[in-house]
C-alpha cells in the first residue's frame, strides 16, 4: 500500500497527509497514541465522551446483547427488547411528560428526522404550506443535506451551495429577529425554529438572558414548533439531563446524540412531545410517518445505551458536572488575562471555551497543547472548546488551564 486510504473528516488532507494522531487506547480521561504517549482528552472526543473512555460495562454489555441477537430492525411492526427499554428511559429523563423517541444514527439524522417530522406534523393539520425551519447565525446541526442549510456557520455550508430550499436564518442573540422573520415570511409558512440552547461547534455561545424563554413565548405565539438541539447539551453536559431542564423550557421536540451513550456505539434520538405525536398517535388515525433508518433502534446500540445511562446515575456524574462547573471556570477564568484571549466562556457545566483575539487561530495552540499532553480543539475558527468527561479530576482541569496558557505563550 503506498497511500493512506483514510480521508479524514474536516480536515485538510493535502497537509495531514501521513501524520494523523492515532489512539489507541482510553481510560477515564485520558487517552493513548500508537507510542504510549497520554493525552488529558479535554474535549471529551467530539462533545461526547461523558462517561469516560475505556469502561468495561458498555463492553459487555454490547457483547452480551451482539451474542443474542445484534440487532433487529424497528421497521413497522418490529421491536427488540434494547429499543423498548432505552426510548423509555430516554421518555423518563427527557422531562417531556408522555414523550415519544424516535431513534436515529446519531445527531445529523436527528436533525433532519426533527426537521421533516414538523413538516409532516403541519401537512397532518392540513397546514401544508407550513414547510419553513428558522434557525440561526452561528448554529451547527450536523452535516446532513438540512443540517448543512440550517448551520449559521458560513464555512461549512458555503461550499455545498443552496441544499434544502425552505430554510431562513435569524441573529442567532436576538428574539426579536425571529419574531421579524416569521412575520415576514408569514406563520403560515413557518413550521419549525431549531435552536441550540447552548451554541455549540459555533463557539460555545451562552443564550443572552431571557433569550431562550423569549423565543419559545414566539414560537408559541405564532404557533410554530419549538425544536432544541440538545445534541451537545443532552445526557448532562449542563449538570441537568437536559438543558431544557437547566432553561425551564418545553420543547416540541428535542434532538440528541452523543452523550446518549457516551460515543460507545452511534446512536441519536429525537424526544417527541404529545402534541406533535398527536396526529399519528390519534384513535383511527392512518397517518404514518414514512421516515427511518436502517439502524433506527439499533439493538446493541440501545443496549449500551441502557449501560452508559447506568452508569450516569449509578455514579451521580449529572450532579458531578454541576459540582465541576465552577471549578472549571474558576481554572479557566484567569485566562482572560492573557493578551492573546478576548473572552472566557465558562460558568453552565462542563462545557467552556477560551475565545481568542481576532487575527489569532486557535489551531497552532492546539497543537502546542497536544504536544503538552492535553487534546484540545479549535471552533469556527476562533475560540478553542472545552469539554471534558464527567469523570475528570478537579487536578486534571488545573492541568487543562495550565497547558492553554503555556500553549498561547508558545505561540505568542
Ligand atoms: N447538532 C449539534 C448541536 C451538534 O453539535 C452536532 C455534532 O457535533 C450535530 C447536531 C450532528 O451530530 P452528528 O455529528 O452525530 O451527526
């Protein structure tokens, strides 16, 4: 072989070339590359790792469910036992009294499972013009064809052109915006406005206060579905289940992944509130919802699903990122010192990012990190993310904000 056959996602492969890092081994919060070296894994993978890397359980337990039956599908009239068990429990935590989980591959189909189904749910009520989904600058839905058009991040989606048509954008801080823009295009048409309650890949934007209270109250008003992307924010990134917790919100509908098991096999999920399952719900009713995935329901997906929301609890790691939370910021905040930092953003969970000044690309202070021992990563550009496994010592974030501030000296 004379090539790397692996095309790595977003990443540049004339520069990569043959020097991608490669891990080997997790446990906890670290990780290991091919030569032994450790890694304080600060960014949980991809937003995801919160139980930790490297546990047995969800070993076994995906083992024990791939030698009775890996999986079936969940097409029409079939079910397994992990699929049944997991929507339950994902319905219990969700906060949505009487929800309805429909699963996916992971958060991308989510999205876009979330984006048709408000569609179908208007088309159901006989409001067929209501096609429109509003989301917002800075926003990030995954890479999926509505993903890829919902996104406010200009980068990723200029490449692609116009993909879904029936899409708008609003100022990502500004309710006011959004009541504008539904105005404008007349409720009628709009079906859906999809919001991060804690922005995310755009750069871990806190909502301004009121925000997220102000923009559901217009959804409401004008009778469109209010769907949150708790993708990152879902399975106790904020020290609730939810973030909608955390805000007090009700969605319509909420889209996750990630943390909903841990990254211990691909899995998503959108949670479904009464009202939008109503029509397909309803005594009589011959709607069907003509949407799913081959691996909608993935048995031995679901199973470890089930084991890493055990061990969520078992462990009290949702209550445990609420007692990290100011630790990290207290680690954190200092930072702001330095003169190449504009801004800190720490102070909901175990989630952060040091935003630095314009003109200063987070890339070559992560690599000066990762020389140092800590996995760190840029965001849209400008700010570099933080967001640990739950399981990460309170020594192990003073190591974290220790290597940020020696990393930004190093390149200064
Ligand atoms: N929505 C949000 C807020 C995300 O952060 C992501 C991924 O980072 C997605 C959707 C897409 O999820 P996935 O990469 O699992 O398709």
């Amino acid at each position: 072989m004379t090539h790397r056959a692996l095309w790595n996602p977003f990443a540049n492969m004339a520069t990569l070339g043959d020097e991608p890092l490669v891990l080997v081994r997790g446990r906890d919060s670290t990780v290991w590359d091919k030569d032994g070296t450790a890694y304080i894994d600060a960014i949980g993978s991809l937003w995801y790792a919160n139980i930790g890397h490297g546990r047995p359980e969800l070993a076994d337990a995906a083992a024990k469910q791939m030698r009775e039956l890996e999986t079936f599908q969940t097409f029409e009239y079939y079910s397994t036992p992990p699929a049944e068990e997991l929507a339950q429990r994902v319905a219990e935590l969700s906060g949505v009294a009487d929800a309805r989980v429909f699963f996916t591959s992971g958060g991308s189909d989510a999205i876009d499972t979330a984006a048709k189904l408000s569609r179908a749910y208007w088309a159901a009520l006989g409001q067929d013009k209501k096609h429109v989904i509003v989301g917002r600058t800075m926003a990030y839905h995954g890479v999926n064809a509505y993903g890829t058009s919902l996104t406010g991040i200009q980068a990723i989606a200029a490449q692609f052109g116009d993909l879904v048509p029936d899409v708008a954008h609003v100022q990502w801080d500004d309710p006011a915006a959004l009541e504008e823009a539904i105005d404008k295009l007349g409720p009628e048409r709009v079906a859906a406005f999809v919001c991060e309650p804690v922005m995310g890949a755009g750069g871990v934007l806190h909502p301004p206060e009121g925000y997220l209270a102000a923009v559901q109250a217009i959804c409401r008003k004008y009778d469109v579905l209010f769907v949150a992307d708790e993708v990152i924010t879902g399975f106790g990134r904020l020290g609730t289940w939810f973030a909608s917790q955390r805000f007090q919100l009700e969605p319509d509908m909420m889209v996750t992944a990630k943390g909903l098991t841990s990254g211990y096999a691909p899995l998503g999920a959108v949670i479904i509130s009464p009202r939008v399952a109503e029509p397909f719900y309803a005594k009589g009713s011959e709607l069907v919802f003509r949407h799913g995935y081959t691996y909608s329901g993935h048995s031995t997906a679901c199973a470890v699903g089930l084991a890493n929301i055990e061990i969520l609890e078992r462990e009290g790691l949702v209550d445990r990122v609420s007692e990290l939370e100011p630790i990290l910021e207290r680690v954190l905040r200092p930072l702001e010192s330095h003169p190449l930092v504009a801004e800190v953003r720490a102070g909901l969970g175990l989630l952060g990012a040091v935003e630095l000044v314009p003109d200063m690309a987070p890339a070559p202070v992560a690599l000066e990190a990762r020389n140092r021992g800590v996995i760190l990563r840029g965001i849209r550009g400008v700010a570099l993310q933080i967001s640990p496994p739950f399981v990460i010592t309170e020594d192990e974030l003073e190591t974290v904000a220790s290597v940020i501030g020696d990393s930004l000296d190093a390149v200064q």
